[in-house]
C-alpha cells in the first residue's frame, strides 16, 4: 500500500471512529445511568466497576467498529479476487472491457450542499484532533505545575506521622512504600505519582485533626495507593481527552471518580470502625478548606458524602427552573447529534470517490479518443486521465453502455450503469493494458520488457517498447515522452488500441467520483 493510500484509510477509519464514538457514548452512558440506578444500594465498589467498563467501552466499542467493518471489506475483496486473480494482463483486457466500459458521460458536478457534506467529516475529525491534543496538554501542564508547586514547599512528615500511615498501610495490605511529605501550599491530603506514590498532607493538619480522624484520613489516601488509583486516573485523563467534546463522557467520568471516593471512605470506615468519627474528619477537613485547605477529593459534594456515610443515601442540590431547562436541552442536543451520528456511514467506495490527490501518478492531466481495431471490429470510447493515476472510460458515441472508472494507485475498478443509476466494484487486476493501464509499464524495466528507441506516433514524440505477454502473444507499446501514458498498442492476438485528439488540461475531479444519485448494484 502506497503512502497515500496508507493515509487516506487512516482518515477514513478515524472519521469512523469518531462517528461511532459520538452516538455509542450516548448509549453507554444512558446504558451506565440505568444499571448505577439499578444498583444505588450496591456496594461502591461494585458502581465503580460497572462506571470503570463503561469508560472502557467508550473506547472500545468504536474501536471493534471500525476492525469490523474493515475486516469484512477485506473478506468480501478476498472473496471476489480468486475468479479473475488468474485472468491474462495487458491487451487481453482491451476486448473484455470493449462491450462493458463505454458509457455517457457522467452527471454534472456534485452541488455544493453535496460537496459540503462530503467535507464536513474530514473538518470534524481535524477539530476534533486539534481539541483533544489541546485537552491532554492542557491537563500534563496543569499538573505538572500543581505537583511542582505543591512538592516545592515540602518537607518530610514527622516520624510519628510515617509511624501511622506505615501503621495504616499494613492493615490496608498495602506493601508498596509510600514517602509521606508536609506541604504549607497543598490544598488538601492527596496522593501524587502513579508509579511512586508520594502522600502530600497540608502542613498543620496533625494538630487540627484527633489521632483517629487524622489515622482515618490516611487509611482514604492509601487506599487509593493500594487500590492503584493515581493509575487508573490517568487513564481516565486520556479517555476524557479523546471525548472531551461529548457531555455524557464528562458525566461518566465525574462519576467514577464519585464512586472511587466512596470506595475509599468506605476504606476508612471499615479500618476505623466509626462513621461518624469519620465524617467528622471530613467536616473537620472542610474547615481547613475554609481557611485555604481542602479535602483531597474536594471537588466532590461533601454533603452527599458525609450523608451516605451516616446512611441518609445521597442528596442533590434542588435544580431551578431555568437550570432543569438547560439541562433538559443540553439532553435532547446530544440525543440528537447522536442520532445524526449514528446515521452516517462511510461512502462507499471512498478511494475512487474521495481520496485526495496528494502525489501525481502521472505528468500531466489529458483526455483522449481510444480506439480498438480486431479483425474488422472498431470501437471508440472517450478516454479522460488524471494525473493522480484515475481514469474514467466512456462512451464515444453516446450509447447506453456502463462506464468505468479505474484508479492506477488502488488498482480498483467501479462500473456505472446511467440506465440503472447503480455502481459495481470490479475484482482488481494486476495489469490492464490500454485504455486502462497502470502507471509506468515497460519503463519500470519490467521482466520481458526490450526497449526500440525513440519513434513519433502521430506527431508525438514516444518510446517504443517490445514484450514478451505470452508465448503465443507480442506487445508492442509506444509510451509518450511527455504524458507518460501510451498512445498505441498492438497485440498479435487482440489488435491495436490507439489514443488520437489528444486534449492535455487540467480534468474536471467531478469526472472521477461516484455519483451521489448512484446505489450500490446488488451482490
């Protein structure tokens, strides 16, 4: 596979992912919604598994979606292939595709709504990019700064207070080492590093906090070490990043991170022994919050923590009305873009309808009559050429005949039937030959290839090759100095095909895409 082939499938299938991502991230998460509500008198450890699997499948799913559906295109051309894998190249192709592949010309150029559709995606996915690289940065240099700035202003923890949390540690089961540090900037308790975990507490929270809250608080903070929490965060940072734009993920994750606190209370109650003394210690927590400290998982609802501790069940905050209206909105906006999401599908057969031109195949942009003579027979076809190697054949004379459109790159041949308005995918070939041949031939020094100089061929400056097809077939070719393409073959078993009224400019790219009218032939 060409680089720009390697390239054009890498945006196909990202443009995919991203089209299945935005609608199955509304199902899981309304899916997650469901079971959370289902199991609100679980144990939170069993919510936070089920929340853990969503955010897995928010990745997931799209990511078996689009292995799927490549793997049943690849099965499909692995099928069609064996029937013409064995089939002659060169010229014997000329008088197969003399009574398939002339046809009249193609529909007018898309319209610009059509045109904008077909941008539209390839826009999406580079602001989508654009926004999650811009997310993940967003998020390593913000902690990169807080961990500096906390870690600063820090100095080792009293030998009591690495007493007690080695104390803690060995009831948790915990046997990794944890270095315990004072910091007069942190904002509240926490935990720092996922592969050499740092317990930061805030610098005078010893003398604020009894040795049971104090030894309470530790066992939160440790648990998550044991629990490898500072781990399964950072990869929750990288999930948020690629669906930064999606609201459902944002609930989702908020969430999780819900549920790993209460699994880490629920740490502490079961080392303690005391809900209250607990919730306690965080309200004391709260009042160093007030004056500059805060709780480690302080972004969570402290009320709704210390309720369910105490086994009152959570709390929310009464919604107003403007606020509930928003909300309700905001659902339908995303139940709606997904819909339109999960709608779309790729177009098909993309690499001769929308790949992008991004190397030339051949010099220059011409069209041209091709003319096969066989034994009396004569068949005129007209012939247009891209310089990125795609090639549209159709008829001369206006005859209802299927077209061709054939691309040198991807070796892929569609036929459009204008009285059908259905398009077919051909099984490929290695070799074609004349009018639709692959880029290079003979000037390769391709085996059995013999060069006869320079010769002019209807007042055009060409070089003259000779090769051995078959043992009972010669070809000849007259390849064009400056189009790169031949303007003649002769085959001693299936005649002569000629380009005249050579016309070199620049094609129209409309000429060389499937028509959006146009549905696919049935199998």
């Amino acid at each position: 596979m060409s680089i720009d082939a390697l390239v054009d499938a890498v945006g196909r299938g990202t443009t995919a992912w991203l089209m299945h991502g935005v609608w199955q991230t509304t199902a899981v998460a309304l899916a997650a919604a469901g079971v959370l509500a289902l199991m609100r008198h679980h144990s939170a450890r069993s919510r936070y598994a089920v929340g853990c699997l969503a955010l897995t499948l928010l990745v997931a799913g799209p990511s078996v979606s689009v292995l799927l559906a490549s793997r049943t295109v690849a099965v499909a051309e692995a099928v069609d292939s064996p029937a013409m894998a064995a089939a002659p190249g060169g010229p014997v192709q000329a008088e197969a595709l003399a009574g398939t592949v002339f046809a009249p010309p193609l529909e007018p150029s898309p319209s610009p709504f059509t045109a904008f559709t077909t941008r539209l995606p390839s826009a999406l996915v580079m602001l989508w990019l654009m926004g999650a690289v811009a997310a993940l940065a967003w998020r390593m240099v913000a902690s990169r700064r807080a961990a500096r700035q906390w870690l600063g202003a820090s100095t080792p923890a009293p030998v009591e207070l690495h007493l007690l949390a080695r104390r803690v540690a060995e009831h948790l089961g915990l046997r990794r080492p944890v270095e315990v540090l004072e910091s007069s900037r942190v904002p509240s308790p926490l935990v720092l590093g996922a592969v050499r975990p740092v317990l930061v507490l805030p610098r005078g929270a010893s003398e604020r906090l009894s040795p049971a809250q104090l030894e309470a608080v530790l066992a939160h903070e440790l648990a998550h070490v044991q629990r490898r929490d500072p781990a399964a965060n950072l990869a929750q940072h990288l999930v948020e990043a690629l669906f930064f734009f999606h609201p459902a993920a944002r609930w989702l994750s908020q969430r999780v991170r819900l549920e790993r606190e209460h699994c880490c209370d629920d740490a502490a109650v079961h080392l303690c022994g005391d809900a209250r003394m607990y919730s306690g210690a965080l309200l004391g927590l709260e009042e160093l919050r007030q004056q500059g400290f805060a709780l480690g998982a302080g972004t969570h609802p402290l009320a709704a923590r210390v309720r369910r501790l105490l086994g009152h069940g959570p709390v929310g905050e009464a919604a107003g009305g403007m606020r509930r209206a928003v909300s309700v909105g905001g659902a339908l906006a995303v139940l709606a873009v997904s819909g339109v999401a999960w709608a779309w599908e790729a177009p098909e057969d993309a690499d001769l309808g929308t790949a992008a031109c991004t190397q030339a195949v051949y010099p220059k942009d011409f069209s041209a009559t091709a003319t096969w003579r066989n034994e009396g027979r004569v068949i005129r076809s007209r012939l247009f050429v891209s310089r990125c190697g795609r090639i549209l054949l159709e008829s001369a004379d206006g005859s209802k005949a299927p077209a061709m459109l054939y691309d040198a790159t991807t070796l892929e041949r569609v036929t459009l039937d204008p009285t059908e308005r259905t398009h077919a995918a051909l099984t490929r070939m290695d070799e074609l030959g004349l009018p639709l041949h692959l880029s290079g031939g003979c000037t390769e020094n391709k085996a059995r290839c013999e060069g006869q100089g320079q010769e002019t061929v209807a007042g055009r400056s060409t070089r003259r090759w000779l090769r051995r097809h078959t043992p009972n077939d010669t070809v000849t070719q007259w390849f064009d100095d400056e189009l790169g393409y031949p303007v003649r073959e002769e085959s001693d078993l299936f005649g002569t095909i000629t380009l005249t009224d050579i016309q070199i400019g620049e094609q129209r790219a409309e000429r060389f895409f499937i028509p959006s009218g146009y549905r696919a032939e049935p199998l």
